[in-house]
C-alpha cells in the first residue's frame, strides 16, 4: 500500500497493490498489520456501512462529538469528492480542509481520523460509498457542519447546481456556531 499524505498529516490518502490480469483484479481492501505499519495508526474498527446515492447528493459534513469516529472511506462503484475538515480547537490546522476524488477507477481510500468532520459529494450518475469507522454510531452525540459554509471555503466540484442535501446537513450551523472538539 502507498501512503499520500495531504496538507491535514493525519488525514491520509491510501493506493492499495492492484494486482490485475484480463480476468480482472484483485486488491487487499484492508489489513490491519499492514495498515499500522504503513501509517503508524493501529486502531480497531468496530463497524462497516455502505451507502448509494445519486449524482450530486452531498452527505455531510458529519462527526461524532462524543465518541468521536476514525473513518477509513472508499467507493466500490461510481466517484465522489471526498472531504475532511479538521474540526479540533486546539489544533494549528482547526477549519483546514483537504478533498481528493474517490471512485472504483482509481481504488483510493482516505483515512479521516477521529476530531475531523467528514462529507462527499457524488460526481457520477451513482456511487456506492464503503466506510470502516473506529466507533459506534451513537445518534445523540451526531453533528452536521453546514456544507457550503464561507468560512470554510471548500470548494465543492459541482458548479452552480445545488446539491441533494438531507434536513440535518441543510439546516446545519456555519463552523463559528457549531459544537466542535477541544
């Protein structure tokens, strides 16, 4: 596996060997030797989720304020635009974000640690969307951050088109308002 780092360090994108013939291709999805070694995290994760949505549905930008999730993303079918925000007060980096494109072609992963606030939008007609993530889902303790928050500035690569946002993201607090971490 090739570890990339990004302009948030702990936020890493992952290329896993492809290993391919005209049969097809085979590749390791996770490992968690391999996984520690390669990125110095050795974590357990407790939970998989799988979501499919439409060109242009955005979810996000969600965290767990308490019980905070690390979240090792990919997508198996179609791309997204996949974004972390670092949401932690007392880091240098609080409100930094960094995006990479995921999507069954180029087989990336991104690992979003706990302390970040994370979203995708679908670029293509679908996508299915994979995620181990480090912590239960606990409702009560789920946060939005507004998507299109100015202060933020991420640039999403949709253009003028509005995305297909559920309630909570919609009606989400811009990032000066928002519960965050420490």
């Amino acid at each position: 596996m090739k570890v990339v780092t990004t302009a948030l360090p702990e936020v890493l994108i992952l290329e896993p060997k492809v290993f391919g013939d005209d049969r097809g291709f085979f590749l390791e999805s996770y490992n968690r030797k391999t996984f520690a070694a390669d990125t110095g995290v050795d974590i357990e994760f407790v939970q998989d989720n799988h979501s499919r949505s439409a060109r242009h549905v955005l979810r996000g930008l969600h965290y767990q304020l308490v019980r905070p999730q690390g979240k090792l993303v990919r997508v198996v079918s179609g791309a997204v635009w996949d974004v972390a925000v670092d949401l932690r007060r007392s880091s240098p980096r609080f409100g930094q974000w960094v995006g990479v494109e995921l999507s069954a072609d180029n087989k990336r992963q991104l690992w979003v640690p706990p302390g970040f606030g994370h979203g995708f939008v679908v670029l293509s007609e679908t996508a299915d969307f994979l995620y181990k993530t480090t912590e239960y889902w606990y409702p009560e303790h789920d946060r939005s951050l507004r998507w299109n928050d100015p202060q933020l500035g991420i640039a999403w690569p949709i253009g003028d088109v509005h995305p297909s946002l559920a309630a909570k993201d919609a009606d989400a607090p811009l990032l000066e308002g928002a519960e965050v971490y420490a």
